[in-house]
C-alpha cells in the first residue's frame, strides 16, 4: 500500500482546532439537564431516601430513584461471557438496575439522577437528597472476596464467585512437572487501573411518542455494539433506538458498553417528554467508569535439563469490581486464555480463572483487554527461569520459540496461531537495541550514581475477533457525485479518516481527498464490528478495499457504455477507464458525476467479508536508569520490534505504539486505583492521587517492523493498536528488575512508584551493609 499520505493525517487538524464535535457539543431544542446522586459508601441497604428538598428547589423538574429503574425493568445488563464452570452452568449474573435499589455495592454507584431546567440547577439540587443507610462489610480485594469469611455482595453469587473455568490439560500438566529438572514459580499483579480518556462521558437522549423512538447521543466505540447492548438492557427494539455518534476523545475500551446513565436519562426523557442532557465531571469518572486489568497471576513454568519448556500452569484471580459489564469477563478470560503459551512451544498447560466481585466499581475492556496481562505473567516468568538457570534471557526464548515450520499452530488451550518470525524479530531487535553493548552502559550510568537494567518481551497477541460474523461497507455518491464510504467502526483517534479513505483511493487509484469517510451513521443498513480489539483496520479496513474493487467492476458496464465500447474492451487504472488503444477515457468521478440523480445512484453498493482473527506479535527491549537516592526511574531506550503484517499508513502505526507504550508505562510507573480496605472509598479519585503518564516519560521509541503477511484478509494486516501496551509492562518491569537485582532485590510489582522504589533499595542497601559488617 502507497506510503503518499503516510504523514497526512485528515482529522488533525479539525480535532486540533476545535472543530470536532464531541458527546457535550449536542444541544436540542427544549433540554433538560441531568445529574447523579451517587452513593458515599461502598456496602450499604438504603433505608429510606427523601427526594422532597430537591423537589422544592426552584428549576427542579424531576427526582427519579431505584423505583423508577425496576418499575422500568432496567435492571439487567448484557454479557458476551459464553464460557461454562467445570459443571456446565454459565456465568452468575446479578441484577444492576440503573438506579441504585435496596442496596449499594460500590462508592459511586447512581442512587438518583435530578432532573433540572439547567446543569447547574440539578447539580446542586443533588446534594438537598437525603439518604439513610445501613452499613454492610465491605471487601474491595478480590482474593479476600473469595474466602470463606467475606462479605457477600449478591445473594445469587455464594462466594462472590461468578465463575471459575479452566483450558488446558491438567492431568499432563502434572506429570510434566513431575518429570521436570526445574521449575520456576512466580505470583504477579497487574493493578486495577483508571483508563482516563480526555472526554468524559457524556449523553443526551430524547423519546419521540409517535414513533417509540429514542435518540441517543453519546460517546462509544461504534453503534452496532452499543444499539444491541442498550436494546438488551431496556428491552426496547434496536430499530427502535437511533444513535448519533461522532467524534470521540478517546476510549480504551471503556466506551465500549452501555452504562447505567444511559437507562436513567431513557426512563426521565419518555416520562418527561423532553431531551435530557447529561455531561460526566472528572471526579464522577473516576468513581463510576469502568475500571480495566485487576487481576492477581500465579504461575509456574517446567523446563528439563536443557531449559526446554515442559509444561505451564495459571492461577488467575479476575476482579470484576461490584457488577459484571458487558466486556469485562470475556476480556479477562477469554483473550489470556487464547495466548498462554505465549511465543514458546509448550507441550502441555493449564489455567485456572476465578472471577470474583468485590465493593469497588466494575472493570471492563482496557486497552490489550486481558493480553497485556496473560503476557506479563508469561513474560516474567521466562525472565525469572533465566536467572535461575544462568541462561542468558535471549537464549532461552529461542530454545523455546516455536518454530516457523510449526504454523499455522494450534495450542494445547484455545489459541490457533498464523505464521510469525518470531527469532527473526527477536534478532533484529537485539540488533536494533545493541544488546551486546549494554553493559558498557550499564557501567556509565554507575558512574553518574545510576543503577541502569535493560530488559525484553517477546510476546504474541489474538486481536481483531470480532463479535459480528460479517463486516460490511457501503460506497455512495452524494449530490455532487463524490465517493463517500460508510462504516461500522468508529475511530477514538486511531486516524480511521486517513487510513480508510487511503485503502480505497489506493485501491482505486485516485486521490485521497476524493473519500470521505463516515463513520457509524444512523440509518445505513450495514453491519459490522465496532472499533475495538485492534479489529477495525483488519476488519473493516479490508472489507474497504474488497468495496472498492467491486465499485471498478460494478461501474465497467457503464464506462463502456460511455465509451461506446464492450466491457471487456475497457481497462480501468489510475481512476480511470480507457479503450486499449489509450483513445477514449474516463475518470470514474467523471462516470459517477454523469449519474447523479438517478435514485440510487447506480454505482451505490454494498460489500462485505467474514475475516478472522490475526496474531500480531514482536520483540520490545528497553533501558531503564533509577536514581538511588530519589527512587526516580527513567526510561533510557526503548526499542520496538513488531509484525503487525502490511502497514497502511505508517505515521498511524507510529501513533498507535507510541500511544500503547506510553500507556504500559503509566501502568509500571504509577498509575494505581487504590481502594481503603476498610471503608472502601477510592483513595485515588482525582489526577492529584493518581499520577498519569506524562509525555516525558517515554521520549523517543526506535521502531522496527519485522512484517509475516497475514493470510486471513486481503491487506495481509495485523492489529496494532494494543502491541505497544501488550509488550512494555514486562518489558519495562524486566528493566527495573535487572537494575536493582544486583543489590539483592529479586522480585518487583507494579506500580514502581518512586517512592516504592526507594524504600525497597533502601532496605536493600541497608540488608547489604549489615552483612558486610
């Protein structure tokens, strides 16, 4: 595919120069505004709830409570877990009706939503409510939530276990390990973290009583996904529910699924018979978005004599938070599941996944969605039998890599790998990195009073399956007879304008400028996968190019007719139709221009492909330095090595693994959701308790692409937009172990916060000292 537009990004410079439209930019005539009552603790029943001060405040128009969401029945929110218990019986669903009632499970969870002739008004008539509660033991770790002692946040989830299932082999697991020359064991934790996007959240919705209808206007990841999970949970028809979306600042996953304000702002439009408007704060996004990772990882790796891997075996504790979302337990399940034995051959494995609830808001998809953490585990422990062993670290992965000649591969859990270079990647990335020069830097940087480690990751990913069989795009011609291109998908900032609208001109041989792309548009009869799990390039992206080669072929006949010439005298390149003697031409803009007004226009179409999932995957090595005395750590280098197939636009790619990157270092360095043990009230509810990645932490990643063709769709791509994240949480952890591991410091979980860090070398030092004397 051309690299032209490869710097020309189309949405950047709107977006930049505040012509976007976003969730909060929809105004309708006659709105009310909304806002939440949200509850102050974490486990309590609601004893009684006096709603009258509110009324009485001038501008108040309505107080809605758990009443009004059972008497609608809103109460029960979709799932996409499929997966069964050892016994046969899915997964515990409790009820979580859209305002709070008869209990509350977390700090933050809607209670009552007043309903005002202005923003201001309702907010403020939110703090006249007057809620009496009863207190209730609270747990906020998922760990502590599974013993026999802990309080129980639903009654149809004894235990608060909703489910626990396992892949794998365990049987042939356990004799492996028997037979073994070593094993290594490793527990790791990958926080609960705040995805934060720039835009809140932010809906406005309005009941039409002639025709049943709502319109929804609200921030998502596409509208097919969202129209089926609201029609799920309110039970009104999906044709019934008319979604505008447009752009969004953001998302991560998090936007992925219908949250319970949107039931709240349905039930107060139809009973008002007015829009209503409703706009998250900051703080309310902390404490009620869905949460991503969470998740605590056990794991043991069997090898022989020769550090062959024999065997693997998993011990996942899934924290869901106070309710299950529509992702959350399939992404943390099913994705690890697909890829536990990561880029090695690993005759047998096994794992084990309890998912378990607890007072804290409910986790969801997060950027990678379950592989950033199934490949930290992996990762580690390879790391950890290395140091055991004495093998140097690159050494042992290619003694296990699975080997080019073994694809397409099947796993012994759910994984069925395409071909990749996997020691290919591997060796260009220690190239790339010059691994055999670090310990000249190394010694530098103890010169300057740095401890300076380097660390890697080979990791392997399932993206792009998507939840719909079929992607589907149209090709219209509007008014003036340009090329407009209708998707499913719908871009957060993956840049879907430039490289949608590249493909087809591409393909067609015309200019980019020439396509325009829209995006999850109310009213076109396609369907599709919205915009997540690195799906949308493979996805939709080559079902744009399969349209654009039907478009050449559906408009021959009508070329040749311009042309006075029979079809298959007509060649087409370039944008254009031409006789075989180069006589007689036309442009295919020229061609649709000639047919506008005719209803439809007749080189309209529809195309479509079932694509299957890719296994991005690649090698990332990084340099981190730690000052000693302040605990302060620096990412020095940091070098990418991937194969995510054919790259479109690489100015896009770049983006996106410096995007994902930069998130895995928020991850390492700081980012944590922190919970009281006690009261259950986040601890880290704002950007003053919670450190984000700054742009300084990650100043420059020295990409290198190591591309295997993918054979399941017609770009030969592979997803991207998680690799950065997927890779740099073991890579980056790896790092920082391998520079303090010389004082003695064997073991690191995230977040390696400064002020972690230091006590820990601290301590170190100190243990050193005392026995030195």
């Amino acid at each position: 595919m051309s690299e032209k537009h490869a710097s020309n990004r189309r949405e950047d410079l709107r977006l930049i120069t505040g012509r976007g439209r976003y969730s909060s930019d929809n105004n309708l005539p006659g709105q009310l505004h909304a806002s939440f009552l949200r509850c102050d603790c974490a486990h309590a029943e609601i004893v009684a709830i006096d709603t009258a001060p509110a009324l009485k405040r001038p501008g108040v128009v309505a107080v809605f409570t758990g009443e009004d969401a059972m008497a609608a029945g809103y109460k029960n929110f979709p799932n996409l877990m499929t997966f069964t218990n050892k016994a046969g019986a899915g997964i515990l669903q409790p009820e979580r009706p859209v305002l709070a009632h008869g209990r509350v499970r977390f700090v933050g969870e809607t209670v009552a939503m007043v309903v005002a002739e202005s923003a201001a008004v309702a907010q403020d008539a939110v703090a006249d409510i007057r809620v009496e509660y009863r207190d209730l033991p609270t747990v906020v770790d998922a760990e502590d939530a599974l013993k026999p002692a802990a309080p129980l946040l639903h009654t149809n989830v004894p235990g608060n276990l909703t489910l626990e299932w396992d892949t794998g082999d365990a049987a042939a697991v356990a004799q492996a390990f028997k037979q073994a020359a070593h094993v290594t064991k490793l527990k790791v934790v990958s926080p609960r973290v705040v995805p934060s996007p720039m835009e809140p959240r932010a809906a406005l919705i309005s009941y039409e009583a002639a025709s049943g209808c709502y319109d929804v206007y609200t921030n998502s990841q596409g509208i097919g996904m969202l129209r089926w999970q609201i029609s799920a949970l309110t039970g009104v028809p999906e044709d019934k529910l008319r979604l505008h979306l447009h752009d969004v600042g953001g998302s991560f996953g998090q936007r992925s699924a219908v949250y319970p304000e949107h039931g709240a702002l349905m039930i107060a439009s139809k009973k008002l018979g007015r829009p209503i408007k409703w706009v998250a704060t900051r703080s309310e996004c902390f404490l009620s978005d869905s949460h991503g990772r969470g998740i605590v990882m056990g794991g043991e790796l069997a090898l022989d004599r020769d550090g062959k891997f024999l065997a693997a075996r998993y011990d996942f504790v899934v924290d869901m938070g106070a309710y299950l979302t529509t992702t959350g337990p399939a992404s943390h399940v099913r994705n690890p599941a697909i890829c536990t034995t990561g880029v090695y051959k690993i005759p047998a494995l096994y794992a084990n996944f309890r998912v378990a609830l607890t007072n804290t808001a409910p986790i969801a998809a997060y950027r990678g969605a379950g592989r950033p953490d199934i490949a930290y585990v992996i990762e580690r422990l390879v790391d950890q039998a290395a140091c055991e062993l004495k093998i140097d670290r690159a050494e042992l992965r290619r003694r296990n890599f699975i080997p080019l000649d073994a694809f397409p591969y099947k796993t012994p859990t759910l994984g069925t790998y395409e071909a990749s270079d996997f020691n290919g990647c591997l060796t260009k990335a220690l190239k790339a990195a010059d691994w055999d020069g670090f310990p000249q830097r190394r010694e530098a940087a103890r010169k300057r009073g740095k401890l300076r480690g380097i660390g890697l990751s080979t990791v392997i990913e399932g993206t792009a399956a998507g939840f719909q069989p079929k992607d589907q795009i149209a090709i219209e011609f509007d008014a003036d007879g340009r090329l407009e291109v209708f998707t499913v998908a719908l871009s957060q900032g993956q840049g879907h304008e430039t490289t949608f609208a590249q493909i087809v001109a591409d393909t067609l041989g015309i200019a980019a400028e020439a396509v325009t792309l829209r995006q999850s548009v109310h009213g076109k009869n396609i369907v599709g996968n919205h915009t997540g799990g690195s799906r949308s390039l493979v996805g939709a992206g080559s079902v744009c190019k399969i349209a654009a080669q039907k478009l050449i072929e559906q408009a021959r006949p009508l070329a040749a007719e311009a042309l006075e010439l029979e079809p298959s005298q007509v060649d087409y390149a370039n944008g254009a139709y031409r006789s075989r003697d180069g006589a007689k031409s036309i442009s295919l803009l020229e061609l649709a221009k000639q047919h506008v007004g005719a209803s439809p226009h007749p080189l309209n179409l529809i195309a479509e492909a079932s694509v299957a999932a890719t296994f991005p995957n690649g090698c990332h090595i990084a340099e981190v330095e730690i000052d000693p005395e302040t605990g302060v750590s620096e990412i020095a280098a940091y070098t990418a090595c991937d194969d995510c197939g054919t790259v479109i636009n690489h100015a896009i790619v770049e983006g996106q693994m410096h995007g994902g990157v930069a998130m895995g270092a928020g991850q390492v360095f700081g980012e944590q959701t922190v919970y009281d043990k006690s009261s259950g009230q986040l601890l880290s509810g704002s950007f003053s308790d919670y450190a984000m990645p700054r742009a300084g932490w990650v100043r420059d990643i020295h990409m290198n692409d190591h591309p295997l063709i993918s054979k399941v769709n017609v770009l030969g791509a592979k997803g991207v937009g998680e690799s950065g994240c997927t890779a740099s949480l073991s890579t980056l952890v790896t790092a920082a172990l391998d520079a303090v591991r010389p004082l003695g410091i064997e073991h690191l979980d995230m977040p390696l916060t400064a002020s972690r860090m230091w006590q820990m070398i601290q301590q170190a030092q100190q243990s050193q000292q005392a026995k030195a004397k």
